[in-house]
C-alpha cells in the first residue's frame, strides 16, 4: 500500500521518475454512528524532497496510453516480431481513441494447420484506473513476442487476440471505473448499442465472428469479468 511520488526536480535533475515514498502509512474503515455507509481510508506521512517543486501521487505505477503507442510501435518496427504479430485497429473509441488489437500467431504450414488452432482472447484496461493490469499486459506481450522455446510452442499451438487497452477515452481522461460517457464498460458485455459502447461492442463481434474455438482469458479480476494506427500521443 506505500504511494508513488513523481517529484518534477528530481525528474528534471536526476532522471528519476516514480518511487516509492511515505512512511506511518495506514488502511481503515471510518467508524460512523449515523448508520450510513462507510468508507475507508488511507493516510500517510511524507517529506517533499525540495521546495517550490510540483509533486504527483499515485496508487499504482502509472501507464498511459502514450505508453501503448510507443510500446506498439517498438514493435510493429521490430522486423522479426511483425512477422507473427499483426496490428489493427479494432475500433474508435467515443472520442475518436484507437482501440488496438494484435493478432500474434506463428505462420501455419497448410490450411488445415491454421484451422485447427485454438484462439486465445485476452484484454486489459477496461477499468482504466487499474494501471497494474497493463503491466502485466506488458509483461504478457514481452513473454509471448520472445523467442522463448515456450513462447514459440504457444504461437505454434494457439492464435492469441489481444486487446492491450480496452478503454482508453477512460485512462487518457484519468478515470478510475469508467468511460468517457461515465458508464462502466465492463457491466455491459450483452448490450447491442453499438454506438454508446464501442469498444465492448467490437470485442464481442470480433469473438463471435471468429472461425477460432475461443478460450477467454483476462489479465485480472476473473471473477467479475469475463499504420494509420500509432498516430497522436495522449497521455493521462
């Protein structure tokens, strides 16, 4: 639970970004008598660095969706991953955001080959507060783009669909839970306004147009979830 600090002069004079800051750091539930809902808190103690400098908290280490662009872009420029990673663009978000999608398979040798692999559907993001999921997206496509024995048996074996930031009108605009129109994406996987709900509503179709057998899998929260591309930076 220790926060993050982003300290401008340090990043300024030191090159030193995020860290782990704070001490007498503490976790409660308020104590109310009045019989409504409580809430809970978190307090810390913490000594700024210098003075007249510009200081940022966070929760979790940050990751934007500038990040993603750059991180995408290493890799539709790296000439061996291209081969068995292909980018697109799944949709437009409300404000007009590119939703990517990455197919990553290794070539099949014939038809039948290709017919018979299994697709494996993973997203992240789609609560944009929760930046730790794009880490571990990250870390995910740093594993399966390898040349690890592993990870190219799973290439071979599977076609992996990935949809690395499923909201990201939510991340860039710095909400915790949901989108631009305020609505939590992940609650309306059934819905049939194609036009309110973009990204889930191209996600669904994308699975259920699929000629793979789709096996579902989530970075996080599995219990309640189930090259015109890289143009303009945003970050949140």
């Amino acid at each position: 639970m220790k926060p993050l600090l982003y300290s401008q002069m340090d990043a300024n004079t030191h090159n030193i970004g995020w860290r782990r800051e704070g001490n007498e750091i503490k976790y409660y539930k308020n104590n109310t008598d009045d019989g409504q809902q409580p809430f809970y808190c978190l307090t810390w103690t913490i000594q700024f660095p210098y003075d007249q400098d510009t200081c940022f908290f966070a929760h979790f280490y940050p990751y934007t969706y500038t990040d993603l662009q750059c991180y995408l872009l290493s890799v539709a420029d790296n000439p061996i991953q291209s081969q068995f990673c292909k980018l697109q663009t799944l949709c437009r978000s409300l404000a007009g955001n590119t939703v990517y999608l990455l197919t990553i398979t290794n070539p099949s040798q014939t038809p039948q080959e290709a017919a018979a692999k299994k697709a494996v559907v993973l997203s992240a993001r789609v609560h944009p507060g929760e930046s730790n999921g794009s880490w571990v997206m990250k870390g995910f496509l740093d594993f399966i783009l390898s040349n690890s024995p592993d990870a190219q048996l799973l290439r071979d074996i599977f076609v992996f669909k990935v949809l690395p930031m499923l909201n990201p009108d939510g991340v860039i605009v710095g909400n915790y839970r949901c989108s631009l129109a305020g609505r939590d994406l992940n609650r309306h996987y059934k819905t049939i306004l194609k036009e309110s709900f973009p990204c889930i509503w191209y996600t669904r179709n994308m699975i259920k147009s699929s000629l793979f057998t789709v096996v579902i899998l989530r970075s996080k929260n599995a219990k309640k979830e189930r090259d015109e591309l890289l143009c303009g930076g945003w970050e949140s």
